[in-house]
C-alpha cells in the first residue's frame, strides 16, 4: 500500500463510456455518491449512442438519466487531445471505461489528456491483467502500449493515479470465439496447459468494487490495486464445468508453440494474440486471498456462481 496520505478527494467524476463496464461502475458510483456530500456522476457519451434506436441502448440511457446521472456528448476518437483536456480539467476524478474499442492508441491519448487538464484524479482503463508482470514484447501488443501508459503516469506527481487490476471478465472465458469453453461438443480447451491458472472477475463485480475504492477513506492513490472474483486452473474450469452441467468434458491442452504458431500465421488475429498471451499464463492470475474485494470482505462472483446462474439449463 501506499503510505503517502492523499488529501484528494473524488466528488466530481465523469466516467468515460458506458458499455460493458461502464454501466456497472456508473450504477455502483450513482449508489454510493448518494452517501457521498458534494458527489456528482457523469458520463461521457458519443452523441449517436445517446440518439441510438437500438433497444439495449435506450434502456442504459433511460436508466443513466433515473440515476441522475449528467450525460456529456462527445467523440474520444475524433476529439484532440487539447478539446479532451479542456473538457476534463471540469472534474476532479476522471474513470476510463471505454475499452479497446476505440483503439490501441486511445488509452494513451486519454492519459495524456487527462495529465494536461491537471485533473487531481485518474483511473485510467487498465481493467484487465498485470501488465507488468507480463513484461514488453509479448503476442498482445495491446499490452505494451498499456505499459507506456502506466509510465507516463508515474513519470509525473500532480494527477494521482489508481489501477485496477481485475483478470479476464469472467464472461468472455466461455464467448465461443475464445474456444475455451465449447458447451456444445462439451470440451474445455487449456490455454498453454491445464495447470496454467486465470483470474477472473465480473464487470458487476468490478463495478462495485470500483465504486468503493474511488469512495474509499483514506484515499488510495498512485496504486495497483487487485480485485479477483476468482482464480482458478483450466484444469479446475473443466471439473466446475462437470459439477455445474452434471454431465462429462473432455479436455485438450492447446500448447504455447501451437498458439504462437496459430498467431504466426495471423498475425493481426486479436483473437489469436489473446489466447498466446494468455496460454503463456505470466502476469494472468494472482492470488485472491490479496486483493482487494477479500481485504474489505466484499462477496464477488465465483466461477462456479457463474455458470450456475449462466448455463444451467441451457
């Protein structure tokens, strides 16, 4: 932990995105701000989404206005970084949750904006593994450019600075285009081997508990901080797997040389760099009894929840 006391305090916060992740963490920071003197949520949209027919869309934007939540129009990708900075420097704590969607040059460019906007509070989108335990040059360049952002946040002492660190999203295990969990051929195919281990946390678990540590006294900042809704083997996945569906899996190991190779061959497989970096294993997992959400006794998501709640039945 940190031993320097921050006296930063977050009460005025936008949230950039409100997808996957950003709805949990708006939700969660709308729920606690109502305990908070002086907290004020917004968030940060394109104008498209928020004019968006598509239902699923509608719905989040209906339920960000009953949260009481201010909605800021604008473009991450079309704006510079001064237009972002301006518009930053209007809140103390800024929250990054658009994902990689908007690409790989935008979580760099977000920081550096947030940086020249002087803002006292950043939580840049690093929601995912531990980037430095992974190290340079590895099959996810993704992975890299997040490194260039964690130093140039260290580079500097005026914007304090919080990453969380919480494994893979516990759905995207069993997405079909991952090919680890094949439900319809029962099969769990091991990323490097069956012992090669995971982490893995829900966005609505991350939601939460991101919402407790930006609220969190005293102040944690110019921190790594992990969350974990479990850790567990591919080995470990199948014999969930087996218990929750009631019925066998077979199991295959999809080795480090075939997955290179895989990527070798495609090299600009998002997919196949993805399951490189992960069958390698390194900087994938952590112990859970250290992270946060077991410090302050929060109950998360386990594997084996999931797929109770998930795939039973189906």
């Amino acid at each position: 932990m940190n031993t320097t006391a921050s006296t930063v305090k977050s009460r005025n916060i936008l949230v950039l995105g409100a997808g996957e992740l950003g709805m949990p963490v708006l939700r969660n920071l709308a729920l606690r701000a109502k305990d908070v003197e002086g907290a004020k949520i917004s968030v940060f949209l394109r104008a498209s989404a928020v004019v968006s027919d598509v239902p699923a869309k509608q719905r989040d934007i209906a339920e960000i206005g009953d949260l009481g939540i201010e909605i800021v129009e604008g473009d991450l990708v079309k704006s510079s970084i001064d237009e972002l900075a301006s518009l930053f420097s209007r809140y103390d704590t800024v929250i990054g949750c658009a994902g990689y969607a908007a690409g790989i040059n935008t979580p760099m460019k977000l920081a550096k904006a947030a940086l020249q906007s002087g803002i006292p509070r950043y939580f840049p989108w690093q929601f995912g593994v531990d980037f430095e335990a992974i190290g340079r040059g590895g099959p996810q360049d993704i992975f890299d450019a997040q490194l260039d952002v964690r130093e140039l946040l260290r580079s500097q002492s005026k914007t304090e600075w919080v990453i969380i660190s919480t494994g893979m999203f516990m759905s995207y295990l069993f997405e079909p285009d991952f090919g680890v969990v094949d439900l319809q051929t029962h099969t769990v195919n091991a990323l490097g081997s069956y012992d090669t281990a995971v982490t893995l946390t829900t966005p609505d678990d991350i939601g939460a508990l991101t919402a407790e540590i930006v609220f969190y006294e005293p102040t944690i900042s110019n921190e790594i901080v992990f969350l974990a809704g479990d850790t567990i083997t591919y080995g470990e996945l199948a014999d969930k797997l087996e218990v929750g569906l009631n019925r066998p899996f077979s199991r295959s190991e999809w080795t480090v040389p075939v997955l290179m190779e895989e990527l070798a061959n495609d090299p600009q497989n998002m997919m196949r760099k993805y399951r490189a970096a992960f069958g390698i294993g390194r900087g994938m997992a952590w112990d859970k009894a250290n992270t946060f959400n077991v410090s302050q006794g929060v109950k998360v998501t386990a594997v084996s929840d999931w797929i109770e709640t998930n795939l039973c039945g189906k």
